[in-house]
C-alpha cells in the first residue's frame, strides 16, 4: 500500500494505492477530495483499511471485500462532522491490532473495538472508548504509537521518554 495527501490551493487531497508486488501495477486506487486522510492502516484481522478525516478527525473504514466499489467508506464516528473544514484531524495516527483500532486524536487515544453481529460491512458495528485516565488527557500531542506483544508503546511531542502501556490480557 502506498498512501499520499497534500494541500494545495484546492483543498486537501489525498490518494491511496495497492500494488502488485510481482507484476508492480496498481491493482485499486481511490483518490480523495471530500475528507482526505490523516493517516491510514490496514488490518488483516477486519479484513479493511481504516483512515482517519483530516478534517473530520473521525475514524472511517473501508472493507477489503468491496474495495472496487464507489463510496466505499462508512463512517464510524459522526457522520456530519465530514465537511466542517475545522481540520480537527490534522497530525492524528491510526493504527491496528488485532480487531481493535487505535486512534490518537492530539493528546488523546480512542480505542474502536468491533461489536461482533453480522459478516457484512454494514452490518458492522464499532464501539469506541477513550483510553488512560481523565487527568492524564489532553497533554502532548501523540507523535507515534506501535505495538509489540501486550504492550504498545506511545511518545509525545516534546518528551524523552517512551510511555509503555500493558494490558493484562493476551494482546492489546
């Protein structure tokens, strides 16, 4: 997958494209104008690529199964922040593990966690829930987040240290 924006006099655009590593074509392209990304990710697990609006700052998901498709976003959050223009995205990160999805809104992490009821896109349905505590909110702004085993590991702007996060189960 390669994935690009930029703003220009027009607005913010953005495009995403999945190569054939063997043959080196392009195999699907989408190019953006409405709510261009922030950051984008694909999961193997749901089976979908999940992108943040830049300017909506909510997260949006794309099933694999119907990647040829015209419109192939859903929204997961509020659907009628998509063309504010407010750019409450901008520099947020997204990321995947497991069935979960993680998403860093300034000093913030919300974690989206599919509700198993039916197999198809729409039939999905995705709870979301603020990570860490309200006194702990809203400082830095994220920089990066990853993941590695029960840990995922969060620094911030203007920090030199690395905050470890661990959960008590299997994985994140």
């Amino acid at each position: 997958m390669a994935a690009g924006s930029h703003s220009g006099p027009s607005g913010v655009r953005g495009n995403i494209r999945f190569w054939d590593l063997r043959s080196g074509n392009a195999v699907w392209e989408i190019k953006e104008n409405v709510d261009c990304f922030a950051d984008c990710t694909v999961s193997d697990d749901l089976s979908a690529i999940l992108k943040v609006g830049v300017h909506s700052g909510e997260v949006f998901i794309s099933d694999l199964r119907n990647i040829g498709k015209e419109n192939t976003w859903t929204c997961l959050g509020d659907s009628r922040k998509v063309t504010n223009g407010k750019k409450e995205g901008f520099g947020s990160k997204i990321e995947s593990n497991g069935n979960q999805v993680f998403c860093s809104k300034g000093g913030n992490i919300e974690l989206w966690s599919e509700v198993l009821i039916g197999s198809s896109i729409k039939d999905r349905v995705f709870r979301k829930n603020s990570m860490g505590r309200a006194k702990d909110s809203c400082g830095n702004k994220i920089a990066h987040f990853s993941f590695g085993g029960n840990k995922m590991f969060v620094t911030r702007k203007d920090q030199q240290f690395v905050e470890v996060w661990q959960s008590s189960v299997r994985g994140f």
